[in-house]
C-alpha cells in the first residue's frame, strides 16, 4: 500500500523548474533565421524542378490548399492510395533533394 504523500512542494518546485529552462532555453538559443530562410529558397526550387507535374499538383492541393487525400481523390478522380503514394513518394524525393542543404 503506497503511502499518501502529505507535501506537494516538489512537484510545483520541479515544474516550475522545468518551465523557467524552457524559458531560458528559447531566450538563448542561436538564430537560426538564415538556415531557414535557405532551406525554405531551396524548398521552393525543388518543387519546381525535382517533382512531376502529378506530385507538384497534389502537394498544392494537400500543404497549401490543406484539403485531405479523400478530397483530394474525389477532386481529380483517383483512388485514396494512389494520392497518398504519390504525396508520400513526392516527400520522399524533396527529402533526398533537401537534407544536405543545412
């Protein structure tokens, strides 16, 4: 039988803790604006020139215009898995393009 813990203190204490590092965490973490602003120049390239027309078009409809693979499968008049297969072959390929340009 567990014993009732008669002092909360350090709960509070841990999670207050926790909170004040997550805080100084983000307050002196480097600025990592440029990578990012790079990876997002090279992202917009690599849509254009790695990707089929088929996956540029799907990508459009699915991160941009944010409709789901059923929508997306009803709309151009395909079968669910053939829209996830291609989103996902479509990731796929901006990942090779994309994950040494950091």
């Amino acid at each position: 039988m567990r014993k009732p813990r008669s002092d909360n203190r350090f709960d509070t204490r841990s999670s207050e803790w926790a909170g004040d590092l997550t805080v100084w965490l983000r307050a002196n973490a480097p600025d990592n604006s440029e990578q990012l602003e790079r990876l997002r120049r090279n992202l917009r390239r690599a849509r254009e020139q790695e990707l089929t027309p088929r996956q540029k078009q799907m990508l459009e409809l699915y991160f941009d215009q944010g409709m789901n693979m059923p929508q997306i499968a009803r709309a151009l008049d395909l079968n669910r898995s053939t829209v996830s297969r291609t989103l996902r072959r479509a990731r796929e390929r901006l990942y090779r393009c994309l994950r040494y340009t950091l």
